[in-house]
C-alpha cells in the first residue's frame, strides 16, 4: 500500500509541475523545447516508479534528473551493488538515451 502510495505522489508531483510550462517554445542545445521537458518529465518519473517498486534501491535517497533523454542520477547509497542496481533500472526505462550515474556510496 505504501509503494503505490508513493508512487502516486511522484506522479502526482510530475504532472503538477508541468503547469507552468509555455507554450510552444523551441528547444535549443542548452534548453529543452516542450515536448522534451514533457518526455523528460515522464522518464525521471518512470525512473523514480521503478526504484519505489525495486526494495533494493533506496529510492528516497537518489535523485534523478532527465535532459534530453540523459537521466542523472545523485545520491547516497550504502553498496556499490546499489549504485549499479539504479543505474540498471534507469537504463531499462524507455527513452532513455544514457544515464550518469553520480550516486555516491557511503
């Protein structure tokens, strides 16, 4: 119940935070267009399910960003075998392109 909970909230977070957008602005090599903050919106929230729903991925302990389909990944973990495990799960969502992952292990 937990997990679907807070899934949920992530969701509920991404989309929120999609108001404000304008519309139909370009993209350029430093700024996203809309419908790529969209796409990226929806990957790091995809990301973010996938390691709410993995309980060996501290998920409230990594953050995750999305640019243009090159996820970034920050954070604390306790193993390497964590750090990994993010990366792997992030790798697998689809449209991600690469992922960088700066996870830190404690």
């Amino acid at each position: 119940m937990k997990t679907t909970q807070t899934t949920l909230a992530i969701i509920a977070l991404a989309i929120g935070g999609l108001a404000w957008l304008p519309a139909g602005c370009a993209g350029s090599a430093t700024r996203e267009s809309t419908g790529e903050y969209v796409d990226d919106s929806t990957i790091t929230t995809k990301v973010k399910t996938e390691f709410v729903q993995d309980s060996s991925v501290k998920a409230l302990d990594i953050k995750v960003e999305t640019f243009k389909g090159v996820v970034s990944l920050s954070g604390f973990v306790d193993t390497p075998d964590q750090k990994s495990r993010a990366a792997q799960l992030a790798a697998g969502v689809p449209g991600v392109h690469d992922v960088k992952n700066n996870i830190t292990v404690k």
